[in-house]
DNA sequence: GTTTGTGAAACGATTCACAGCT
DNA sequence: AGCTGTGAATCGTTTCACAAAC
C-alpha cells in the first residue's frame, strides 16, 4: 500500500475522536461534511483521507458512526496494548502519568525510570520510579513500545540511545531538544516552546 | 510579503535553538549543512527557508552565530515579552508554570483560573489561583497574550469562547478536544492523544 | 575551494468536479 | 435527490543544481 502521508495519519484520529463524540450524542450516521467540520477540514479531504484505505460509506447516505470508528482503530492500530516506560520523574511525568486519556486509549505506563536518588524507589500511581542505570537491561527483558523522554534537554540524547540500545522501537520525546536515531525508530517530539514561538510569530506584530 | 507557511516557522524555531546550542558551545560561524543536521532537515531546506526573510550568510563561509540567531528572534517576534494566563490548575498546568523556558524565552505567566473553589486562592510559583467566573472580566482589564488551556476537554470550548470573549488574540491547547474560534484567533493545539496514535499508526505491524 | 541564494524541476497534498451508487 | 469515491487539476513545498560571492 502507498505510504499514507503524517497529515493524513493525524486526521483519522481526529476524525475517530469526532466519531466518539457523535456516538455519544446517539447519532448513528454522519456525512463527510459534519466529520469534517469536527476535525477542522473539509468534506473532500475526508473522503480522499478515507479512500486510502478502502470504502466505508454509503452513497446517498453517509458513514456509520459505529463501523467507521471500529475500522479507523483498526487503521490506527488501537485494537493492541501498548506498553510505555517513562524516562523522567518530574512535575511533567506526574502530569501524564495522571492522565486518564492514556489508560482509556489503551496506552498502559509499564515504568518510570530516573536518576536522582532521591525519586528511585517513591511509589507513583501504583509504579515505582526505577533506576535509570538499569533501563537497558530491565527494558531488554521486558520490553515496551513506547519510550517517553520527560528529562531536561540536556539528558535527551542519552536517553534516546539508550531506548535505542533496549531496542525500543518508538519515542515520544517531551524535551526540548532534536534527537538523533536511527532511521527505524519512531520519534514523535512535543515541544513547548516551539508552539510558543509559532505564536509568537503570529502575533508580533499585535 | 509572502505568506509564510507554518512548517518554515517551525523550523525556524529549531534553527534558533540549534544556533543557541551553538553558541553555548562557543561557535561562532555554520554552515546550512551544520544548522540542517541539527534541526532535522537539509542544507537546501535552511538556505529556502532564511531566503523568505533576506540574505543573511556569506558565501563560502556560512552564516553567524550569533547575528543569525538576533534576527531569528526579531522574525519570531521574540525580542519583546509576552504574557499568559492559564486556565485550569492541575497538574499539567503545574508542569508548565515549573517549566523554565518559558520565562527564559520571555513567556511570562501573569495569572491562572479554576473554577474549583478548593484550588481558587491557592499559591503557585508566586501567583495565586483566580476564580474562573471572573475571566472575562479580569483579562478585559489585563489583557494577555496568550491564553493556555489546560482544563478536561468537555470545558475546552467554554474556556475558549470566554478567551475569545476577552479579547485574547492567542490560544494553546492541552485539551483533547477541537475548539472552535473566530479566523482571528490564532489556535495551537498539543494534543498528546494524537500524538499517540500516530505512533500507534507507525506501530501497528510491530 | 567553499558555501550561499535562488530560479526551475520534482514531488506531494489538497481541492475540484462529477460519475456512480443508494 | 443525496452523498460517496476518485481521477484530474491545482496548489504549495521541497529538492535540485548552479551562478554568484567570498
């Protein structure tokens, strides 16, 4: 199959999440024009975004609010667990760590891994942080599918290696620094400042 | 001048980091290639990306530090200070308000609301929690900047509109939720559910 | 010799527009 | 009649490749 492009990709969640809404107003069935004014875009780009992976709709009618929304997990690949371990026990791991959406989404926290000694060993939501020296090895025999890097940026580098080394195959990194890894490891980066800094282009000239 | 598109200010972003990297490491002159490598992208993509804005390297030599890094910052509209206000005090809120970089980048947080009454009048890192019923209000008479959200996503929209309402030109969004704003709003969202699925996309085979 | 700045070419994504189902 | 699915057209972005500057 063609590579399906990122953009593409970050519709079909938002149109699931649409889907979920819709679902829970007991609407049944939608149009491309309504999944489109939920997920910011237009009724063409649904459908083309939708076409790649088959044809789900009724001409005439619409989209079943129930089916598209079980294909588009499949598509995304949610009907699996995923494992995660998190790198980092600060303020901005608590955060996520509490977040309901991950759980519910099927993301399970496996670990949480840090260097002071003052945060190994404290329980976190049922977890104990662990010691980051031993990350290779423990994710080695027991794997995860997602590292999260929740480190200062000074530390990302090393801890995307040593993910790497563990054989992580995908990263979300929160640090505000470019990472570098090979080319068959996932990186996804949630950067702050730089959505800051878009901002702030917008509005310097307010 | 040409409309800018959002990719190119992205990169933007990370070239100036790249070039504060840089800096701390005491070089004084790169290349396209070097900036390219480290902000993730080619030599060709940096020299198009600066061109939108003037010429500011020198042949067979490359490009200053330090010069190039000051007029990022005026093309980013960094060089003045801009303030927030938050709205939800939770954790993640209290991740951010730790976070440094925001007021190394001039981000400053001027206030935060809740609506919960056992959050309103709390301390925070200096500020204390504002009670949410005032919003409109308060902000109308201390404008900001930006407005941050990071309430539950069945608030988001409500947040937004009262923003909106305030005359907030500027909005982030932790909530997992598409919110709806004027076309004069500027709208960013970080929506960490998506960014998930998106490596749950890439995973699916794994 | 090296590296920038930039038109032109290539590529990729979005939008159009309509034939084909329901 | 209404809405999908999709090739074709359009639009925008990235890459190429080289002349110009140092």
């Amino acid at each position: 199959m063609r590579r399906i492009a990122d953009s593409t990709v970050r519709r079909l969640s938002l149109y699931l999440s649409a889907l979920e809404a819709f679902e829970s107003q007991g609407i049944s069935t939608v149009s491309s024009e309504a999944l489109a004014t939920r997920g910011g875009t237009t009724s063409a780009q649904v459908r083309k975004d939708l076409s790649f992976f088959g044809s789900f709709g009724k001409r005439g009618l619409g989209y079943s609010v129930l089916a598209l929304a079980t294909r588009l997990r499949d598509i995304l690949g949610l009907r699996r667990k995923y494992r995660l371990a998190f790198v980092g026990a600060g303020k901005m791991a608590g955060a996520l760590v509490n977040y309901r959406g991950f759980q519910q989404r099927g993301f399970h926290i496996e670990a949480i891994y840090d260097v002071d000694p003052k945060k190994i060993g404290q329980a976190w939501n049922g977890l104990t942080v662990r010691n980051a020296k031993n990350l290779v090895a423990e994710l080695r025999a027991n794997p995860v599918d997602i590292g999260v890097i929740v480190t200062p940026a000074d530390s990302a580098q090393d801890v995307a290696d040593r993910l790497v080394q563990a054989g992580v195959p995908a990263i979300l990194n929160f640090a505000p620094a470019q990472i570098s890894t090979p080319d068959a490891v996932n990186v996804k980066h949630v950067n702050l400042t730089l959505e800051l800094e878009t901002l702030s282009y917008a509005l310097r000239n307010r």
